[in-house]
C-alpha cells in the first residue's frame, strides 16, 4: 500500500463519518475534528472505520497523533511500515 492509498482510506472513513462536508479542499495540517466539527462519537467511528479498511488497531491514546489529514496519514503509514 502506497501512502496515496492510505490517504484515500482515510478520506472514504472521513466521507462515511461525515457524509455532508466538503473534503476536496481540506488542508493537510487541518485539524480534522475542528474543521469538520467531528464529536467523540464521530471520532471513534473514524478510527473503526480505518481499522477495519486496514486491520491496524488503533489506540485511544495515539488520537492526537491524527489530529490533521497529515498526522493521520503519517500514524498509519508508520503502522503499516510504508
């Protein structure tokens, strides 16, 4: 898997938890859960979403550290050693 694939894993989760807002124009040092205006709930829904397109578990803990599109893709890339 390419990191281009993972950011697309990551934008379908993100289109799935949040079907009405725009992702064409999100900046990759947006904090997703501020801009998207994503709630706990939605945040975890995100994280079973991307476990579940990737098989990577994901820990409550490491939540901040996919705080941006970047940061998101960056944690699961290192996770599945691209």
């Amino acid at each position: 898997m390419t990191r281009e694939e993972v950011r697309q894993v990551v934008l379908r989760a993100l289109r799935d938890v949040a079907p009405e807002v725009e992702l064409t124009g999100l900046k990759p040092q947006t904090r997703l859960r501020e801009e998207l205006d994503l709630d706990s709930m939605d945040f975890l829904n995100f994280a079973i979403a991307l476990h579940e397109a990737l098989g990577i578990e994901i820990s409550e803990t490491d939540y901040p550290r996919m705080a941006t599109l970047d940061g998101c893709i960056d944690y699961l890339a290192t996770r599945l050693r691209i």
